[in-house]
C-alpha cells in the first residue's frame, strides 16, 4: 500500500468540530448545528450521538438556543435570521472561507463583478454568494467559463470555492481570461492549503498504484475530487468510501499495488481501519509518502474562547488524531 500524507483533518474542520465538541460541554445538550458541520457522515453520527442536532435551517431552532454556523460558512441572511430568532451563534466558518467572504464584499463594494468558481448548491458556494448577490455569478466548470457572460469584461475578477480540483480552476480561469482578458485574480489563492497538499500528495503515487481508494463521504467536494484527480494521474481505478467494510473484493482482483487517502473532514481512525481492511485482504506492506507537512492551528470561535473560570482554552490543530 502507498499511505498519501497529508490526509484526513485540516485545521479548519478541526477547529469547527472542536467548536462542537466545546460547546456541548460548555451549554450542554442540545446544541443546534445549521447543516452538517463538516461533509462527513461519520463525524456528524458521532456528534449527534452526543446531543448536536443538525438542522437544515436557523428557523428550525428554537428560540433562544445556541446555534453553530458550518465549516462551510453562511451568508448575511443566515446570520441575520438566527439574530432574529434570538439564537446564540457560534460562527465555526473556516477562516480560509471567510477570508474569501471578505474578498467579494471589498470587491462588490469597488463595484466590480465576481465570477465565483464553484460547485451550484454548495453551502460555502451559497454563503460566499450571499455576500453580494448582486455583483456575483457561479461559474460551475471549465466549459460554462465559455458561455458566461458579465456585464463589463474590464471590471471582472475571479474568486472560488476552497475545495475544487486547483488543474480544472485553473483551466476555468485560463478560458475565462481568453474571453476577458482584463480579468482580475484574487489577492491570493482561495483553494485551501489542505485540498491543495491533499490533491499534490495523491498526484504523487497515482502513476504507480492499480487502485486508490478514498476515504471521505459523498458531499465532501474535496473527497470526490481526490478520486478525479487519482484517476486523472494515472491510477487504473479509484472509489471513495464512507467506511473499510465498503471496499468490494471485485476491486482487488489482479491489484498489486494500492493507494490510499482521505479527504479533509475525515478522521484518522476511518483510515486506520481501510488499512487494517487491506492489510487483511494481503496489503500489509505500508509505505506512506509524504509531500508536505501541515502545523497550521486556527483559534476557536470567539464565544467558546475562554471557559467558565475565564481560562482560555486551546486552539484547534490540523490533523488533530492523525497517527
């Protein structure tokens, strides 16, 4: 087997799970969560086992009560809706999304028209739209790059979701700087550190792998991502899975080699168990190959910062559980 590193948890998922796990000690049980706090199935039964309660919108909490706002983010509206409810937010957005929030209000104020590369539906793609709707149009693939249209081709610049494959951005961004050559670049890259390791690290033992298995859940854009890039680079075949007793034999037949990863909302036990899996299944030879290393930390909520004795609590690490 070739273990790809990084893998698993980033600091911002870290940090929002960690910002649930807080607030149901601090407040105790229930405590709301608007959509899944991270895209991970796993993740989301075991905080629902200790008394989360995920809703689809602030409306279904009940006045008054404490409400965590997704890794993802949210747009003004969300948060101006939970104001009127009453609800104690805790905003968990990943600093890396807000920093992209940021971004399309400064460039909606200067008057200019965002193309918001994306996935249609997303929740951060929603929330970051929700900033300036107005001034915002979704780009969803490399080919609706062709066909968009903006009012004034000189006053045009790029953001995107954190999570998408950087090559196929990047070849939106190239077929909409041919029909808008004045288009204008973020101040810096907005697809996440961790994607980005996640997506060089499998790029690395693709080539040289009959299979790749991912593990990570089906609304977790980077996940799905990883196998399209697997496949991309040169693996023979690759599948996403939610937990090692999904792997079918027919997958292994004639395979030698075998690559594993996961996205950037799975913990690490997920994985452990897909190797302990294949290691029964003959793959017990490990070789982890590494390409970046990850000690990126980001502060927890604001409202969960300091505990009931005004002690100040710790920050959250990426690749909290990672062996």
């Amino acid at each position: 087997m070739l273990l790809a590193a990084p893998r698993g948890y980033c600091a911002g998922v870290d940090r929002a799970v960690v910002a649930v796990e807080k607030a149901l000690e601090r407040f105790g049980a229930p405590v709301y969560v608007r959509k899944q706090i991270v895209h991970n199935l796993h993740v989301v039964r075991e905080l629902e086992e200790r008394g989360a309660v995920f809703v689809d919108e602030v409306d279904a909490v009940p006045a008054g009560a404490h409400v965590v706002f997704s890794a993802h983010g949210v747009s003004p509206a969300v948060v101006s809706a939970a104001s009127d409810r009453g609800l104690q937010a805790i905003d968990a957005t990943c600093p890396l999304v807000t920093k992209v929030h940021r971004e399309a209000v400064r460039f909606a104020r200067d008057e200019r028209e965002i193309l918001l590369i994306g996935h249609e539906g997303h929740e951060e793609v929603e929330g970051t739209a929700g900033e300036a709707p107005e001034h915002i149009t979704v780009v969803t693939s490399p080919e609706h790059a062709d066909v968009v249209e903006v009012r004034d081709p000189s006053r045009v610049v790029w953001l995107s979701q954190t999570t998408l494959s950087v090559d196929e951005t990047m070849e939106t961004v190239r077929r909409l700087r041919v029909r808008f050559p004045e288009l204008q670049d973020p101040p810096s890259d907005d697809i996440c550190y961790a994607t980005q390791n996640r997506q060089v690290a499998i790029k690395k033992i693709a080539a040289e792998t009959d299979l790749v298995i991912v593990v990570g859940s089906a609304n977790s854009s980077n996940s799905v991502r990883l196998v399209e890039v697997a496949l991309e680079y040169g693996a023979r075949a690759a599948y996403r899975v939610d937990y090692a007793d999904e792997i079918r034999q027919e997958w292994l037949d004639g395979v030698r080699t075998v690559g594993v990863t996961s996205g950037a909302s799975v913990p690490e036990v997920l994985v452990q168990e897909v190797l302990a899996s294949l290691a029964d299944a003959g793959y017990g030879d490990v070789d982890e190959v590494r390409t970046a290393e990850e000690d990126l930390m980001f502060s927890l909520p604001k409202e969960l910062r300091t505990d009931a004795s005004g002690q100040q609590d710790a920050r959250a690490r990426g690749g909290r559980g990672r062996s």
